[in-house]
C-alpha cells in the first residue's frame, strides 16, 4: 500500500469513526465563517471593467480634471405636445424645479436656460452682456424652434432633429475626495513599486485602502438615494403625463382654441448616466445573486429526487451545498472581497461544483450499499468515501486549474473571479466529505431505490454507439468536422460589445440609452485631445495693435494663443469629426466660432476677437463656454465627441484606430492627437481579455495535460483526455464565430471555466474504466460496467451543471445569459464527449493491449 492510499484511509475512518464530534467541528467552523457573510459587499460599478494599469486611464482622469468634465446624469423627456408649447414649458419648468431639489444635484440644464444668441438678434458684442434665454427671450416661437434646431451649441444634443425629445443635463455635486483617494493610493503603490520593503508605504497603503472603501461605500449609498428620488420625480411625470390636460399649441390644430386631440398620448422620460448604469447593474446583481442561488437550488432538489427517489440524499445534498456556500460567502467577507458584474454568479457555481462533489460521493456510497449490503453503516460510508477520494481531488485540483488561470488578467474582477472560486470549491471539497461522511455515518442503512437506472437508458445507449465499430467510424468523422469547422469559425470570432447590447429591451436601462443614442447625439462619451507641438518661429500675431496691451496684460498668452494654425486645425478636425460615421454630437470650440460667424454679420472671428472672449468673460460663463474646450496653458484643443453605441455596424476597435490613424494624417505635424473616454478604456479592457484568456487557455491546457499523465500514469491516457475536452470548446466558439456573435466580458471566460468543470467528466470516467478494466480483463466489459456505474454520476452533474448555468437566462444582463447559455451548450457535448468520444477512442488505440504485461501495469497504476 503506498503513501496516498494510507492518508486516504485515514482521513477516511476519522470521518466515520466519531461522526458527532466530527459533525460539531464542522458546523462550528462554518457558522464562524458564515458570520461574516453579510460583510461581503457589491461593486458593480463601471470602475470594475478597466485596466488597472492602462495609460489611457490615467489621460483620461487628466483630461477630465483639467476640463472640469462634470459627472452627470441626463434625462431624455418627449412631451405629449410640442417642445415650445406652454403646458410643454410648464412641465419642463417644475421638472427642473423639482430635480434641482434633490441632495446631491448641483444644477439643471434645459431648454430653459439654454442663451439664445441668433433667434433673438443680438451682435456679436453682446456676447459679453446679458444673453436672454427661453424664459425671457422676445423671439417668436418659430425664430427659437429653428434656433435650437440649427445651432451647432444644441442640435442633436439639447433637442432631438425631429424636435420631439430634449435633454435635461443633471450636473452632479464633484466629489474630490474619491480622485484624491486614487491619487493617493496609486503614489503608495508607486512607491512599493520602486521600494518592495518599504514598511511604512505598505501601511499607509492598507490603511487609505481601508479608509477609500469606507468613504466609496458611503458614496454608493448617497448616490442610490439620489437615484432613487430621481425616479420618483420622473414617476410622478410620467404618470401625470398620462391625464390628459388640455393645452394651446400654434403648431398644432389646437390655434383656434380647440383642443389638439381628444387624447393625447403619455409623455416619456427616461434616465441615463453612468451612476444609473452603476446603480442599476447593482440591483441587477442583488436581483442575479438570489435568482441564481434560489433557482439553482429548488431545480436541483427536484432532479435529485428524480434521480435518487429517496428524499434523505435530496436534504442531504441541498444542506452541503448551502453550508459550503455560507461558508464561503463568510470567508469572502473575512477577506474584504467584493462582487462585481462578472464574479455575480459565483453561488451558482459553487453550487453547480459542490453538487457534482456530492452526487458522485451518493453514486458511490448506493453502489457499495448494493454490492455490500451485509456491510454496517460506516463500512459503507468509508469505502465510498475511500474510493472518491482520488478522483474527486484531481477533479477539483483541474477545476482549480481552470479557474486561477484567470488571474492572468489584468482587470480586477476577473482575477478576484479566480481567486474567489478557486477559493470557494476548495471549502466545497473539504465540506463536502466531511459533512457526506459525518451525516451519513449517523444515518441507518435504507435499501437503495434504482428505478431511474433501471428505466433511464442514456448511458447504455451511448455505451452501445462507442462498442459498435461502424458507429464508432461515425462517431470519429463526426468530431473531425467539427473540429474544422469549429477552428474555421473560430477565425471569425471578434471581441465586440455595445454597452446598451448588454441589457434587455424592457429595462429603463435600454430605453433610457436607446433614446438618448439615436435622438440626442449618443450615449458613449470619446474624449479626442489636439496637443500642439511647440513652434519656436512662430511670430506673434500682427493683428494685435500695442493700444490694446494693456487691457490683455492679465491674460498674454490668450492675445497670441488664438492664431491661424490652431483655428485651421480645430477647424478640419471639427468638420471631420461631424461627419464622421458612428459619431452623434461633437461640441468643440469650433461651435462658439460658428455661432459667433454668424452674429458677425457673416464674418469668422479673428485672433483678437476670441482673445476678447476669452480674457472677458465671467468665470461662470467662461467655463461654460471656452474651459471644456481649450486649454492655453496645456496648448491643448478640447473635442467631447459621443458615439451611437447603438449603431449595429460599429466595429470599435476597428472605429478607434481608424479614427485615431485619420486625425493623425489631418492635423499633421502641427499636433498630437490622443484619444481617450469610456468607449477607449472599455475597448483596452476588452482586447487585454482576449490576449489575457489565449495566454490562460495555453497555461491551462499545458497544466491538464501534466496532471493528466500524472494521473493516469500515460501518455496516450494524457492526450486523450485533452483532445475530448477540448473539442468540445472548439466547437461551441467555432459555433459564436459563425453566428456572428461576438465575445464579450463573461463569454470570452467560457473556455477556461469550462474546462476546469468538464474535465471532471473525463477524469471520474478514465478513473472508473481503469479499476473495470483491471477487474475484467476486458476494454469491451470494462467500457460496460463504467457505463453503468461511473456513467450515470456524469449524467447526474452534467445535468446539475446544465441547470446551474440554465438559471442565469432569468437575468437582466445579457452578458450573463449568453454565458450561461453557451457555457451549458459546452457542458452538452462534453458529456457527450465523455460518454461516446471518449470510450470510443479508449477501444481504438492500443494503450490497453490484450497481453499480460500490460494488464499488470494498468492493475498496478489503479
């Protein structure tokens, strides 16, 4: 008896010998961890899906602090009448009032404060008094109308082209405490970089860790009550649009006094901004966590009854899983970890996982029962745990293979995913056995009820297909096509996401984005930078006469800033911008010069005049105006461009380095042109996935392959236990890459999780065929009693597997759907490959020859 065989029998009989005090230790254990599950926080913020370390991140905090970009949430309404009629007005107005109430919101733009410089005849010299606005404008409705709808400042973005829809711009209180909070932490961090032994930075750095999540909870919290009573108000609008009220209207059939319809149709506000997408994303993994757990569990109780007919393995089974859960939840809480968007639907999976442990401990202890029944109790129990002992480890061992490859990543989620279930099914081996032979053994023995085996004839037939030698020939070309046309269309494959793509259409989410996207301009913000290199010729600007230096002294640089080169630049770069494809609004310094041509009796705007504007507006109005868009200090140019995410065609990455290439060859070698937004930093995230997930999937694949050998004490065991659990994933991607869907935050994790869980199959299933073989001196014999043994706890977790993954379809977030729809399309035909490919090539090849020599070998390995 070797070393590994002692340690199993006695870990073994220690579980079975004193099973009470056994038992108490457990569940002591667990209800200590389980206290510490409801410190387990979520975070499903947007922050969650970028690089860590991406340069780009970092221009684009820059960009949004030397800008003073501003957070804010819009709010799309479509009145039930015209934009300019009065009940239109009157609604717009106490919206405005109301949501300006709110704590936490700074200010509210609308139509309302919109300045009106063309409908309402001013020159350009007014741009420097009083500018009237909607509220006390004199113009004619129609003079306005064709304002908005034509001024660079609001088509497209503050009103809709069809002047149906407009925008309410919810500027947000700043919170510079969080920006100051990653500041700090990144220069700590910095400094460890530089200094790994640095004692005093590592306990700053723990404790602003500890002090920043305490002060972003808090954050979380202000922000969801702000969302929160932002949909009230809209509620309230939106359900008193629904009573008719009657109203004047010069642009309707209503002028002569006469009511513009008998019923007029409810008016439409919808919520957008990323604190909405965050708070919503959320509540959709709260709602995701209880589905999936609740789901998984109540679905699994009704197939381990179908299957077992005894409702003492169905409690049993269910009490582990929840135990293990707990006490994961518990250990992750202990540890300060958090759920994001990607790690939601880690309970199903542990579930999914502890249930397989579980039902192939059940399999073994009823087959012992059967082939033993003169045996006591805990004999039972012992020899069923002795034997799943081996398989059982080496099968988690995988799983925990696939899992911690994810830490290849470099985005947080996806490494804490690996860690956390890496972690999780850990417990759920340990928990598993000691609870599976604890309770047991404290159990009486009850005769074992077989009817599913006896009328359930799955595994028989497969075990049939893979005996007959014509249908094995079949079974061989069948997955030598697959496999082409799986790398085929795997070549096809492509990482692309919309974020509206990632919601259903009944979400306010979704309609939300929806609206916005195609009637204002676009939701996706892209931040485009000119930098302009350094001329040291360059002459300043004639323009200027010495009687006016002066009035610019307390501003210089603006006097000589504005000259031809840099107007020529923002000039093209506006103009291309505006047209082109994929991109909605575009507000630049260009819009002021185009307005301000216009109220110039036609005439563009010099140096002299944009200094003018520049040194002598307000502060107030200057940053409204000029500072989004320029910066003289950084000799910068400013474009806040939002993109049509909605837009089915839009290829982003492709977009990016087009646009990127494009703007280079326009601006030359006068300027730098640097992209950043939420769209660039989403695109970075995704292709370091991709890269991230091909390097993983070679770790993981060269990892299975030597625990394989080590195993199975053979090198064509090795190979054939990788090639049918790989086949199946090449095909199910091959399948994406022809259908045209994309890989997205979740599915592009598919392979290495589905390959930590399915080769589960291939292991119980080798494990199981070499004792029947050593048994019976037989592949054909040993291939039968595996199937009828071994091959029905395939069936069992497969199909536990396939419920788990088959609950996420209920969320919100299609992401999640695809994943586990795809994921359990995998599962599929890798029991199908376990329990037809796989013993068909175990009787091809001549690994187990029909001499002695041989047979000894194959009896000595097991």
């Amino acid at each position: 008896m070797n070393k590994s065989d002692k340690i199993k029998q006695k870990l073994a009989r220690i579980l079975v010998s004193a099973p009470k005090l056994s038992l108490a230790l457990a569940l002591i254990l667990c209800a200590f961890l389980c206290a510490f599950a409801p410190k387990l926080a979520i975070d499903a913020s947007t922050q969650t899906l970028l690089l860590e370390n991406d340069k780009d991140l970092e221009l684009w905090r820059d960009i949004t602090k030397r800008y003073k970009i501003p957070n804010t949430l819009v709010i799309a309404y479509t009145p039930n009448s015209d934009l300019l009629s009065e009940s239109s007005i009157s609604t717009l107005a106490a919206l405005s009032k109301d949501l300006a109430q709110i704590k936490g919101v700074k200010s509210v733009f609308s139509m309302l404060d919109a300045p009106l410089l063309l409908s309402s005849g001013l020159k350009f010299s007014d741009l420097l008094g009083t500018i009237p606005t909607l509220k006390d404008s004199n113009a004619s409705k129609e003079a306005i109308k064709a304002e908005f709808l034509s001024s660079p400042f609001y088509k497209n973005s503050l009103v809709s082209s069809d002047f149906k829809t407009t925008a309410l711009l919810l500027t947000l209180e700043p919170n510079p405490g969080y920006n100051e909070f990653i500041a700090s932490i990144t220069a700590l961090e910095n400094t460890l970089k530089n200094a790994e032994n640095n004692a005093t930075a590592k306990t700053l750095l723990k404790e602003k860790r500890a002090a920043f999540k305490a002060y972003r909870d808090e954050l979380r919290v202000a922000e969801h009550e702000q969302i929160a009573q932002i949909r009230q108000v809209i509620a309230k609008y939106n359900q008193n649009s629904q009573t008719r009220i009657p109203y004047q209207d010069e642009f309707s059939n209503s002028q002569n006094g006469i009511p513009y319809q008998d019923k007029a149709p409810s008016s439409q506000l919808f919520l957008g901004g990323i604190n909405m997408i965050a708070d919503d994303m959320i509540a959709f993994v709260r709602s995701d966590l209880a589905t999936y757990g609740l789901a998984t569990l109540l679905l699994c109780s009704l197939c381990l009854f179908v299957y077992y007919l005894q409702l003492r393995y169905v409690f049993l089974a269910i009490f582990i899983c929840l135990v293990c859960v707990g006490a994961a939840s518990g250990l992750f809480g202990l540890l300060g970890f958090e759920i994001t968007v990607i790690s939601s639907n880690y309970i199903a999976l542990q579930l999914i996982i502890t249930l397989s442990v579980v039902i192939h401990l059940i399999n073994s202890y009823r087959e012992f029962l059967r082939k033993k029944s003169s045996f006591s109790q805990k004999a039972i129990v012992y020899l069923a745990l002795k034997e799943r002992m081996s398989p059982c480890f080496f099968a988690i061992f995988t799983t925990i293979i696939g899992f911690i490859s994810l830490v290849f990543s470099d985005i947080r989620p996806i490494i804490s995913l690996g860690v956390m279930m890496s972690a999780s099914i850990t417990l759920s081996l340990i928990f598993s056995f000691w609870l599976f032979g604890s309770i047991m053994s404290l159990l009486s023995k009850k005769s074992v009820n077989t009817a599913f085996e006896r009328y359930f004839s799955l595994t028989t037939l497969c075990a049939k297909i893979a005996l007959n030698l014509r249908a094995r020939k079949v079974v061989f070309a069948i997955s030598a096509l697959g496999l082409c046309v799986g790398l085929w269309g795997i070549s096809k494959l492509s990482v692309e996401n919309s974020f509206i793509g990632y919601f259903k259409e009944n979400t306010d989410i979704y309609k939300g984005m929806e609206l916005i996207d195609n009637k204002l301009g676009g939701t996706v913000p892209l931040d485009i930078i000119i930098s302009f290199k350094k001329d040291k010729k360059e002459p300043r600007n004639s323009s200027l006469d010495d009687e006016f230096a002066d009035e610019f002294a307390s501003s210089d640089a603006a006097q000589y800033w504005f000259n031809e080169r840099r107007m020529s630049v923002l000039k093209s770069v506006n103009e291309y911008l505006k047209n082109k494809e994929f991109i909605g609004s575009v507000s630049s310094l260009a819009d002021l010069l185009e307005v301000g041509k216009e109220l110039n009796e036609g005439r563009e705007l010099d140096a002299l005049a944009l200094a003018l504007i520049y040194s002598s507006l307000s502060g107030e109005r200057r940053e409204l105006i000029l500072t989004p868009f320029v910066s003289i200090e950084n000799d910068e140019l400013h474009f806040s461009v939002r993109t049509l995410d909605s837009d089915p065609r839009l290829k982003r990455a492709e977009f990016l380095r087009t646009l990127q290439n494009e703007l280079n060859e326009l601006v030359g070698e006068n300027a730098d042109v640097k992209i950043s937004g939420a769209m660039k930093l989403y695109t970075n995230m995704l292709d370091s996935l991709f890269s991230s997930q091909i390097n993983s999937l070679g770790f993981v694949l060269l990892a299975f392959f030597a625990t394989f050998w080590l195993i199975f004490a053979s090198l064509r065991l090795a190979i054939i236990a990788i090639c049918i659990n790989i086949l199946p994933l090449i095909c199910v991607l091959g399948a994406m890459g022809l259908a045209g869907l994309s890989l997205d935050i979740m599915s592009i994790t598919i392979g290495s999780i589905s390959l930590g869980i399915g080769v589960d199959s291939a292991i119980h299933y080798i494990y199981r065929y070499k004792r029947e073989l050593a048994h019976f001196k037989d592949s054909k014999k040993a291939i039968i009693a595996s199937h009828a043994s071994i091959g029905y706890a395939l069936y069992y977790t497969s199909f536990a597997v396939f419920i788990g993954f088959g609950v996420m379809i209920s969320s919100n977030f299609w992401p999640t759907i695809y994943f586990g729809a795809l994921t359990d399309l995998v599962m599929f035909f890798m029991l199908a490959s376990s329990l037809i490919l796989l013993p068909s090539l175990l009787l091809s090849q001549s690994a187990y020859p029909a001499n002695e020599k041989n047979k000894a070998k194959t009896t000595n390995a097991v």
